[in-house]
C-alpha cells in the first residue's frame, strides 16, 4: 500500500451540485464508489471526536430530513452512476479503472446516522431504490458510532437490514474508559458501546472501524493498544461475529488542530496484533 494517498480518496466532500442529502465518494474502504446518505444535515452528533471532519463551527440549527427530496437524491445519483457521466466530472474523473464500481449505499454524513428517527423508513427508501437486476451485490452500510444500537427502532432497522444486504461498520476507537473520553468526547459510557457492539455483532456478522491517531503528537500508548485489542478478543470469545478490523487514521481536516495522522509503520503494528487475534484486518493509511 502506498503512504502516498491519491487525491481522489482525500476528497471526501459531503456536499454534491445541489443536493442536501446524497453525495458520492470514492473510497479504498469500500473499495469503490459509495453513494452516501447524509441523514445529519443539522450536524448534530452524540459524539465530539477529537478527529472529526465535520465542521462545527457554525451550526445551522435544527433540519429537518425530506424524505421525498431524498429519494430523489438517490435516484438521480444512481441513474449518473449507471449513466456513466460521474466518471467524467472532476474529481471522479482520476478514480483508477478497477475502483469504478458502486459498492454501497452508506448512512454516515455530518453526524449519528441511527439517531434520524426515521431511520427504518430511509433504509426501506434505499433498500427499493436498489431493486433492480444491475444493482444486485450493491450493499446498503451503516457506518455507526454504535451508541444507539440497544434503541428498538434501531434493531428493528438492523434486522429489515439483514435481509437487504445491509453491513454494519461499528466504531471502535479505544481500549479504555479514559482514551474513549480523550478521544470521543460524550456522556455515553464506553461500556454502553462495547454492549452494543457484541449483541449486533452476535446477531450478524459485523465490521469494526478502527481510527487511531497522533494527539498532540503521540500515538495511543502501549498500554492502550493492549487494552484496545483485549477488547477486541473479549468480543470475539463473546460471540460477537467480526468479519472485519479496518485500521485507519485521518486523511482530513480534523476538528482539533494537535490531531495528526499516525504513520503507515505504527497501523500495521496495531493491525498485527488483530490478526493474531485470528481476525481479519485492513489497513489504510491516510485514507478513509
Ligand atoms: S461519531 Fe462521527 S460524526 Fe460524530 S463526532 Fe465522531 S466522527 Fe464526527
């Protein structure tokens, strides 16, 4: 893997000529093209990580999701997909040959996307929008700080996924109360997480996201690595079906200036340790 990231997979933007809601990226974790769905359009987020992209500074308010306006977003992407004509527009027009394919639908955007209380409806919406023969393998991903995932409607929604080729990509950042504080920033215990993430992961088989980073220029210590990866196989001796560690750090701009991506050496050392653990790993430096 190259530590030289190519521009196309820094170009993360959420925003897309006029749409509110839909955006594509390229992206080497979903080895192609993923349509995201941003469902936080009011950025607001049970968690403040240190290593956001999101842009908070200025807030705009409360925004209401228009489901119509979405589905229309969707529709209209997936038809400039399908059409080809992406692939001609900068910066998708540098996308390498073998990436030019839609992996997924994914629920990330500016904030929790399980938080939306229509959460179930929009996974239907994008569900039916994949109900055509030339979209069959296309995943519907929900990419999730996992804090909700004990809420009803949520679990109501992760079983309809289930069944519509859904992937649930779970965050975990940290081995330690403290680190997850230091890194994550909310009210919401770290146990309440690493709950969350054995009863999905017992229930269908789950990724887990991994960012690690240098805070103010120190990468995570020892002690937390240790601790991280004994979480790791706490949860897999658990029953918590793991297909997948992605190990990662920041290709963005992050929402405190003393975070700074950790280097290609120390992830691989990390994602050493999970493999040992019998679990699969992937590494992507400097990418998302
Ligand atoms: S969970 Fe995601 S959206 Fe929320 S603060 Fe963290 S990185 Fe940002």
């Amino acid at each position: 893997m190259s530590s030289k990231p190519l521009n196309i997979f820094t170009q993360h933007s959420r925003h897309w000529r006029d749409n509110r809601y839909v955006y594509p990226v390229v992206s080497r974790r979903s080895k192609g093209l993923s349509i995201g769905i941003n469902l936080n359009p009011d950025k607001v987020c049970n968690f403040d990580c240190i290593y956001c992209c999101v842009d908070r500074r200025s807030m705009p308010g409360r925004v209401e999701v228009n489901l119509d306006d979405l589905r229309g977003e969707l529709e209209s992407m997936l038809a400039t997909v399908a059409g080809g004509s992406l692939w001609k527009e900068p910066p998708f027009d540098q996308t390498p040959e073998e990436l030019r394919r839609l992996n997924d639908i994914a629920f990330s955007g500016d904030g929790e996307p399980t938080s939306y209380q229509k959460f179930e409806e929009v996974c239907q919406l994008a569900a039916r929008s994949l109900e055509q023969p030339a979209l069959k393998g296309v995943k519907l991903v929900v990419i999730t700080n996992a804090t909700l995932l004990h809420q009803a409607r949520v679990q109501s929604a992760l079983i309809f996924l289930d069944a519509h080729n859904g992937e649930l990509w779970a965050k975990l950042d940290a081995g330690t109360e403290s680190y997850y504080q230091l890194v994550e920033r909310t009210a919401v215990p770290f146990q309440r997480v690493l709950d969350n993430i054995l009863a999905a992961g017992r229930l269908r088989p789950i990724v887990i996201q991994s960012l690690f980073m240098n805070i103010h220029g120190q990468p995570p210590p020892p002690p937390e690595v240790e601790a991280y990866l004994a979480r790791l196989s706490h949860l897999h001796s658990q029953g918590c079906r793991i297909k997948l560690v992605q190990i990662y750090t920041t290709a963005r701009n992050t929402t405190e200036a003393y975070v700074t991506p950790l280097g290609l050496s120390q992830l691989q050392q990390i994602a050493a340790g999970v493999k040992q653990l019998g679990l699969a790993v992937d590494t992507y430096a400097g990418v998302a």
